[in-house]
C-alpha cells in the first residue's frame, strides 16, 4: 500500500496546516479559479487526490500529476469500492462502496461515509481503512 501510505502522509501535512478540502487555497485570487486549470475546486473528497498528487513522494510514485491517477492507483492496492470510499465526491455514493465491501463493514458509521468530510476526518478515515486492511 505504498500509494496510500504517501497519501495518508500528504493528508497529515494539510491537516497540520489547517487547509480545507478546497484546491482554491493554491490561488492567490480564488476568484479567478476556472474549471479549466488542471487542479479543480470541487470542495469534496475528491480533493484528497489534489492534494496528494501536489506532494513530490505521490507524484513520483504515480509517474503523474493527474489527481485521476491518484486514486487509480490506490484502487490497484485497495480494490475500486475500498478507493472509491475514500475519494468520492458524494458521502452518499462513498456510503454505497463502503457497504459493496464486507472488509469496511466497521467503519459504516465513519462521518467520513455520512456526512460532507473535512480533511481531519477524511484522514482519520483512510488511516482507520489502512488499519482494517493490514
């Protein structure tokens, strides 16, 4: 799980420093965010992948700076509904992938899968989902 190991350490440093799940704290003028740039501002847990992508040990490891091949690649370590559970955008669908896999059964009532996520949860829950799957 070397992937998700270098995006749960890319995750304790944007909780260190407070950041929302919003790729709009990269802009200087966030009024001039597009949907064009390569970095999306979607304020959801997708933003995991954005953040974890800008860090210099992810990027290596994933030969990419697509956020996509963030969470594809940790969906080769972990299975798609495990990885989906993490990254999605939605609390409702990542509920639905979590509840597709018996292995994440424990964490069912997790904020993470029931609610809009901040970063501190969301990394609560990728470290209590690495801890089931060690």
């Amino acid at each position: 799980m070397k992937v998700l190991n270098a995006v749960i350490r890319a995750m304790e440093e944007v909780v260190a420093r407070d950041k929302e799940l919003s790729m709009a704290v990269f802009y200087e003028h966030e009024e001039l965010l597009s949907k064009s740039t390569t970095i999306h501002n979607c304020e959801t847990a997708a933003c995991i992948c954005g953040y974890a992508v800008l860090d210099p040990e992810v990027s290596r490891l994933v030969k990419d700076t697509n956020p996509n091949e963030v969470w594809l690649h940790v969906e080769d370590e972990v299975g798609e509904a495990v990885s989906n559970s993490m990254f999605g955008s939605w609390w409702k669908n990542r509920k639905l992938d979590a509840e597709a896999t018996d292995v994440l059964e424990p964490l069912l009532e997790h904020p993470h899968l029931n609610t809009e996520s901040n970063a501190e949860t969301a990394l609560d829950y990728l470290k209590q989902v690495r801890e089931l799957l060690a």
